[in-house]
C-alpha cells in the first residue's frame, strides 16, 4: 500500500507542477538592443529564476505586437497579458497620468520626480480600477524635435509636415493650441514616412531617435525640452489576481524594480545619446523666439481643452501646478 502512494504522489507532482506554470506574454516598442528592451529582458529573467520557473515571460519586442492601442486589444482579449507602455498607451488605461506629459511643465527631472511622488497613490490605483496593475514605472525621457531643416519658433513648426501619434488626445490638444496641422500616424509607419517625405518632423527623446533610427532621416535637433515622456510595466488584472500570492509579490517587487532601473538608465543614456547624434553629425538649434510666457499659455490652452475632454481633469492639473510652484519656492526659483 505505501509503494502504491510513492507511486501516485511521483505521477501527481509533475502534473501539480505544470498547474502552477504561468506564461506572461509580454510585448513593447523597444528594440532589441535598446536600454528598455534589455532591462525588460533582464528583468523577465529574473523573475523566471527567482520563481524556479513558475513564472515565465514571453517577450515580443520592437513592435511586433502592433502600435499600443493593438496590444491592449490584445490583453483584454487575453491574447496578451502585459505590456510596456509609453503615455500614448497610458492613456488608454487612465489618462490622467497623463498630466505629468503636460508640455512646458517640467524643466528638469527633480521637478518631474517631486511631483510624480505626491500623484503616485492615485495614478496606481487608477490603473487598478481600469483592469491594470501597475508594476513599474518608466520614461522615455524628455521629448526633442528632430527636423529636416532648424527650427526656432511655433511659427517654424506651423510650416513643418509634423508626426502626430494617430488618436493621441494630449498631442492633438498641443498642436491645435499652436495653430499647427500635423500628420496623424501610428508610430510603426514613421521611419517610412520620414522616408518617403510624408513628414519631414518628428518628436522623441535622444535615446528613442537612436534606436528607432529616426535621426538618420532628421539632421536638425531643437535643444528645448517639450515634455517629459512617460512610461510604464503593465500587467492585466485578471492574469495577476490568477497569480499565487507569492508570484504576484515577486512580479510587483521585480517590477518596481525595473522600472527603478529604467528610470535612472534612461536618463543616464539620453544624455549620452547627445554625444552620439552630435557624432553622427546632427545639429543642435539652441535658440527658441517665442517667450516663455507665450509657451505657458499654450500650454495651459491645451490643458484646459484636455480638462473640457474630461481626459486630465482640471483640478488634477491644477494640483500638480500647485505642487510645482511650491517645489520651485523652497528651491528659490521662480
């Protein structure tokens, strides 16, 4: 009798085993070779070693899952179960978080990180309760125009065939507070419409124009910071709360940790992707015409059209303002 239960327990521990096996099916824009897709990837190893296998990634990099609206139809249909997200994508999930992609609101990362740490709570829990757990959070950096000639001006940009991520509610506020028309395209046709001449501009932060290869067909950087990108690891609610308590504390530790990473390898390889694009022969126009203060008013236009949207509400963008200005106070800037 005791060799007959050795016997069923050896044959139902394999198939326990498999039972306890969960796939995390996982795609993202970045590249291959790019700093995001390699922290992904180092992270996703981690969590298979850390959980002896019981949790594993399958990544699917460089968009080959689609632009970010076509992954998250993928996720709610299961066909996907996580994702790295740029605002665009975030929007979609819960645009408020948005507001920290306000342009010509930050003018450097300590002003993005203190205002960031007051929203964080509520910018968490709005994913929750749109079906998304928020394991970490990224950037992509702050955002440049890269151009086939200079640009100085909104007057200068009015005349460019400029790249707009097709259905982005915050670029399209942006550009029609500036007057400017742009050219709607998912982000996967860019480097072939920068190509063919359909646009002749575009925005991305240094790294993003490297990797995606943008810089190659824009000579021309404006050296002033528009917004701050930013970025997130998602991971849907209904393949989390399936998880066992203890993989779901190993993927939302491992996550926040990676996005940790992200964010301070990020910053620290735009900064180094200057010296590369200035190696590679682009030139950086320093100048801008238009006045601080007209810019602020741009941008509050856009914020008030997007507040009318009820896509970042008022009293959110508002606060982060408040929150801005006493940071800048206690800073002795204005």
């Amino acid at each position: 009798m005791r060799k007959l239960a050795v016997v069923l327990l050896l044959l139902w521990l394999p198939a326990a085993q498999a039972e306890e096996a969960y796939v995390l099916k996982f795609a993202t824009l970045a590249p291959q070779g790019s700093t995001w897709m390699n922290i992904i990837t180092d992270w996703a190893n981690t969590v298979e070693k850390r959980s002896q296998g019981r949790l594993k990634f399958k990544l699917y990099g460089g968009g080959v899952s689609g632009d970010e609206p076509d992954v998250l139809r993928k996720i709610r249909f299961g066909q996907l179960q996580g994702a790295a997200m740029t605002g665009h994508g975030i929007g979609y999930i819960y645009s408020p978080a948005r507001v920290l992609e306000i342009p010509f609101l930050f003018r450097n990362y300590d002003e993005v990180d203190h205002v960031r740490a007051q929203l964080m709570p509520e910018i968490r829990e709005g994913f929750r309760r749109n079906d998304f757990e928020l394991l970490g959070w990224m950037e992509v950096g702050f955002i440049q125009l890269f151009s086939r000639v200079p640009i100085y001006s909104i007057d200068d940009m009015k005349q460019r065939r400029i790249w707009l991520w097709q259905g982005d509610p915050l670029g399209t506020a942006f550009f029609a507070a500036s007057g400017i028309s742009p050219v709607p395209l998912p982000i996967t046709e860019v480097f072939t419409s920068l190509s063919t001449g359909l646009i002749d501009t575009t925005i991305a932060p240094p790294l993003g124009a490297i990797a995606l290869q943008w810089f190659t067909k824009t000579p021309y950087m404006t050296n002033i910071p528009v917004m701050d990108g930013i970025g997130s690891l998602i991971v849907s609610r209904k393949f989390f709360d399936a998880l066992p308590k203890d993989l779901q504390e190993l993927l939302r530790r491992t996550g926040e940790e990676a996005g940790v990473r992200l964010l301070r390898e990020t910053r620290r390889d735009n900064e180094k992707s200057l010296a590369v694009l200035k190696q590679h022969g682009i030139t950086f126009t320093n100048e801008w015409k238009d006045k601080d203060a007209d810019l602020y008013a741009l941008r509050d236009r856009a914020a008030a059209a997007l507040a009318r949207d009820d896509y970042i509400p008022a009293a959110l963008y508002d606060r982060a303002r408040k929150s801005l200005d006493e940071y800048r106070a206690r800073k002795g800037r204005k």
